[in-house]
C-alpha cells in the first residue's frame, strides 16, 4: 500500500504490486491485507519541500490508527539541515508491532544514518535515510 505519485516508481523498483494509494477505510486495509497480501505501507509526504508533513495516511484519523497500531517502522528519509534530521520524506513501515509518531527520535536515536544522491536538472539533492531494522 503506497501514497500513490511517486510511490508507484518505489513499487517498479522493488518488483511489486501495489493497491492505488492507501485504501480510504480500515476496512479496504484489512481487504486488502486478507486478499492481496499486503504487508508494507509506504507513505511519502508531498509537503516536504514546504517544510511541512503531509502523509497521506494522517488524512483518515481511523487509518492512522490501524496502521499506527498494526504496522512497525522500519525505514524513515529525510532532509538533514546542518547534519540533523529535520524534514521527512517517507516512512516504510510494515505489517506486525506497533509504531508510535513521538517516538521516531528515541527509534533513530543510536542508527546509522545513510544516505543517496538524487541528480535533478537543477543540481543534486542528498536524501539522508536511517534502516530501524536491518
């Protein structure tokens, strides 16, 4: 499950099938957990180059929820300002445990920060990412 846009290229990448965005219900969640297999939850935030967190998954308090209570964090990107984590890009999260929004500082507290370099045709851009789990 994915917050569509650029998410679909995550899904070409990676080889895999994917449901058209994050389903809208608990319900169409559960569906598709039951009958497509699905176990990864990729949100991207389309407002991080306002400075802001617009994960698509905040939209539906109930998603959240379920995802928040279901789903464990198992990768997170960002923007580092002055060597920091400052600005989200996307979380990776997967089916099993439990994730908790407050808690991303104490998660990446002690990991090892990497990173990739994205060429754009007005110069290049570091994504800075942290693996919780190996």
């Amino acid at each position: 499950m994915h917050s569509s846009f650029q998410a679909y290229g995550v899904l070409w990448h990676a080889d895999m099938m994917g449901t058209r965005g994050i389903p809208k219900t608990v319900e169409d969640i559960k569906f598709a957990e039951e009958n497509l297999n699905a176990s990864w939850v990729y949100t991207y935030n389309f407002c991080y180059t306002q400075r802001g967190v617009c994960f698509d998954v905040y939209r539906t308090p109930e998603v959240w929820e379920y995802i928040s209570n279901n789903y464990r964090l198992v990768q997170l990107a960002f923007i580092s300002q002055k060597n920091q984590p400052a600005t989200p890009v996307y979380m990776l999260l997967r089916r099993g445990g439990a994730f908790d929004m407050n808690e991303i500082s104490n998660m990446i507290a002690d990991k090892k920060i990497d990173h990739r370099d994205y060429e754009f045709t007005r110069g290049r851009i570091r994504l800075d990412y942290i693996n919780i789990e190996e």
